[in-house]
C-alpha cells in the first residue's frame, strides 16, 4: 500500500484532500441556513471560550497569550484546526438529509 500512498494526499483528488479543502467544498455546496446555524455554533463555542480566558487573562493581554501559546504549541493546534475542519463538516453533512 506505500507505493498508493501519494494518491491518498492529492489535495485535489475527489475522495481526498484536507480537511480544510473538503470543508469549503461543503460549506459551498451545502443549504445557506444549515452553514449559517454552523457558523453560529463555532462563534458561540469562541465566545465561551473568550469569556473563559478573559476570567484569568486581561483583554489587552489576550491576544499576546493566544499569540504565544499558538506559537509554542503550532503542531497541537493546527491538528486541532483539522479536527475542527472535520467536526464542523461531519455536523454539516449529517444534517442535510433531515
């Protein structure tokens, strides 16, 4: 199977790509309000969030803080990023036969 490797990582392969390419593909193709009421679950998912760090973090040193930890730990959230990509897509897709 090594040698079939490559053709799993074809950004551009119509079952492949990343979790981020196969995000947009949806998020374009899919109903508007289902896309919307997503978009409205991650910003209320950031806002909690928000709120949470703000509770042992000023406003002004927020963005320094996001910025180190985004930096320090870049492998551990860009894998966060693609489950994300996943999670959000998957919630998409289940809902469009309903």
């Amino acid at each position: 199977m090594p040698k079939y490797t490559a053709l799993l990582e074809d950004e551009d392969d119509i079952f492949g790509g990343t979790p981020k390419s196969k995000f947009w593909d949806i998020v374009n193709t899919a109903n508007d309000d289902l896309v919307k009421e997503q978009i409205d679950v991650l910003l209320e998912k950031f806002a909690v969030m928000e709120s949470l760090l703000l509770e042992t973090h000023d406003e002004e040193k927020l963005s320094k803080v996001i910025e180190e930890y985004s930096f320090k730990n870049s492998s551990d959230v860009e894998l966060s990023k693609k489950s994300a990509y996943i999670h959000v897509t998957t919630e998409i897709i289940s809902r469009l036969d309903s």
